[in-house]
C-alpha cells in the first residue's frame, strides 16, 4: 500500500458477500475449481468467515485457499477451517522483526509466527510462505526465510519483486505464477472487475455485463503474454 494512502472506495462499490458467492457459482460452473481469497489482506474484512463458509458451500470447489500476512490468522485459523478453507499462504520477506516493522510499517513478526501456528493447529496445510526478492534468493533475507521454512516444515516460493508500470514479472520460484504459457487464472477486484492479467489493462465489470458474460469475455481476452498495466496498482487488484 502506497505511503500517502489509498483512495477509499464507497461502501456500495465494494461487491457483496452474496454477489462474491454467486459469481463463484457461475465461475465453477464454467469450469474453474480452484479458488483463492486475497487482497489487500482479507482477514481485515468483517465476516471473512461467514464469506468463506459461503464460497465453501459450492460443491465443485476442489482447493480453496487464502493469501493473507498472517497477522491475524492466530485468531481466525480454527474457525476458516471449520468453514472450508483448506489451505494458506502467507507472505513473508524477512524474519528480521526490525526489517518486518519497516517494511510493513509497524507490523509485529511475532503475530505471524503466532498465525502460522495456529494455522498447523488448525490444519490449514500446506502452509506456503511468499517471499518476494528483488534479485536472487541468495539475498540474505531470501535465505534466513528459507532456513526458517526448514525448520518450521513449511514450503517456499520465491517472487521476484514486480513492477506493472514497467511490465517486470517472472516466474514464481517454487510456484506456476507468472507463468503466462500455462496461465489459466481471472482475478475478480473487491469492486466487480474481472481481470484476465495482472499485466494488462483489460477488465470486465460484473455487475454491468452479468456473471456468466464477464467470464466468457475475459477468458476470450486474456493475452498470449503479459505486459504492463497502466491503469492499476497491487494495492487494488491485489498482489
């Protein structure tokens, strides 16, 4: 998120739980099984578990996951269990606490060790950990973050820091993302568009063209190879 802050979005911008979950339906229907709640960090929004016990509740949902910073995943881990979720990743760039304070101004590292326990406790497994790097993951904080996942049984990806101004993106480390010849992914924002790319400009609002449009007309969009988005920053279509 940006230091001067965000432009706030009105309440009635913001998709509802209901609009979210029949979106999924029509989603699932035309072929998608897999789902992943994001943000922004979703554990902030009220009644994150009464919206994953509703996307949970769609039979064709084969991997339902969360990307979330973890902090609040101590309290939340049991209950998005018993609603459905399966599985999380957490980012994580360093496991310097003062590094962590910096780089995500004033955040507590010891909340996501917390978090990442609860979720073993809680069998939110596997538990991926993100790392963005800016070069190699020989960096130092790429490396004390792979010795802690060692030691703490938990998998690592890398991701190269990602510029979408300038169209920088790679491959995730460990991972398919980035990936645009085997790309198969749409990311819907917290205010109805769905995007075919993160690197690109193309969306499909869902409220103006219906669910099962939207999907066909950004499925039928999405690009050979992404390049840069102009119109967008990670902070609202998120990372």
């Amino acid at each position: 998120m940006p230091e001067e802050g965000i432009h706030l979005l009105r309440h009635e911008d913001i998709l509802t739980f209901d609009e979210i979950t029949d979106f999924t339906k029509t989603a699932v229907a035309s072929g998608i099984t897999k789902v992943r709640i994001t943000g922004g960090e979703p554990l902030v929004r009220k009644g994150i578990v009464t919206l994953v016990s509703m996307i949970a509740g769609n039979a064709g949902i084969k991997d339902l996951s969360m990307t979330t910073n973890g902090t609040l995943m101590d309290q939340f881990a049991d209950d998005l269990h018993k609603a459905g979720l399966q599985r999380i990743n957490i980012s994580l760039d360093t496991v310097d606490p003062q590094k962590y304070s910096y780089i995500t101004r004033k955040g507590n590292l010891k909340d996501v060790f917390k978090g990442i326990e609860a979720a073993k406790k809680a069998n939110l497994i596997p538990i991926k950990i993100n790392c963005v790097i800016r070069e190699s993951k020989s960096e130092k904080d790429a490396r004390e973050v792979a010795e802690f996942c060692r030691s703490n049984g938990l998998e690592l990806r890398y991701i190269r820091e990602m510029d979408l101004v300038k169209g920088t993106f790679s491959t995730v480390d460990g991972g398919s993302g980035g990936n645009c010849s085997i790309c198969n992914r749409l990311r819907l924002t917290s205010d109805g568009k769905l995007k075919p790319c993160l690197f690109n400009n193309s969306e499909f609002d869902i409220r103006k063209l219906g669910y099962e449009k939207a999907v066909e007309m950004a499925v039928n969009a999405k690009p050979e190879q992404g390049l840069n988005n102009m119109k967008d920053g990670f902070y609202n279509i998120g990372g």
